[in-house]
C-alpha cells in the first residue's frame, strides 16, 4: 500500500506501507510520475517508511533507478524510517546509489522536519508537520 500526495508548494508527500508486489510498484511510479507532473521546476519529496521492511530487489532497483533519474530536480528530499538497522542499511545504499547528497534517511520526524524545513516556505511547513503527525495518529 502507498500515497503519494501533492498538497502545497513544492512539496509531496509518500507513505509506502510493504509488502509491494511488482504490479503495485508499476502504479506506484505512475502515481509518483503524475504527482511530480504537477509540480513545476524543482521539488521537496519526504517519504514515510517507518510501516515498510526490507523492499525485495525489484523494489529497490527501481528506487534507485528513479532517484537517479529525477536527482536533477530535488531541493531535498528525506525519508523516515523505523528502527530496523536491516532495513535502514537497504535505504542507505538506494540513497548512495542515487548519486546526491540531497537525499537523506532519519529516524526521528523532528530531524527530518528540521533538515527538510530550511528550505520550504510557512505554508509547506505547515503541511509537512500535518504529515509528519499524521504519521503518529495513525501508526
């Protein structure tokens, strides 16, 4: 299961909860390729892991492939992940495979709402702290 959501600015917003079957991971880029259609120039992603575990290798060669791809036009972009140094390992490695310092892991949302909010305007931190929260309401 996943969202990928496009509220305000220049920021979007995924939240990807695994299993992800290779059919689901085809609609998934699709989805991502029209929300970011819809953003012109360049974009702030954040990502929601923290309900995904290991991504089989379908799954992460894809990611890779599609970070690399769209790297020229990240401000910033970050995921939040849970506490498995398994999986936080797997999201290491697709971060340095996409070739930019512009991506980042974090565990805690305050880190991450800190990195990813010097670079969004007040009404996008605003947003990204209604995502961030929603997180904890519904985890």
């Amino acid at each position: 299961m996943y969202t990928v959501e496009h509220h305000t600015g220049k920021l979007f917003e995924v939240r990807v909860v695994t299993p992800m079957t290779e059919q689901e991971l085809g609609q998934f880029v699709h989805d991502l390729n029209r929300v970011l259609g819809q953003i012109p120039g360049k974009y702030v992603g954040v990502t929601d892991l923290t309900e995904a575990h290991i991504f089989p290798p379908y799954v992460t060669q894809t990611m890779i492939q599609y970070m690399a791809a769209s790297s020229p036009r990240v401000i910033r972009s970050a995921m939040l992940i849970g506490e498995s140094a398994t999986f936080a390992l797997q999201v290491e490695r697709v971060l340095r495979s996409s070739n930019s310092d512009l991506r980042r892991a974090f565990r805690r949302a305050e880190e991450l709402e800190t990195w990813v909010g010097e670079v969004l305007t007040i009404e996008e931190r605003v947003r990204l702290r209604r995502f961030l929260t929603a997180r904890h309401v519904s985890a």
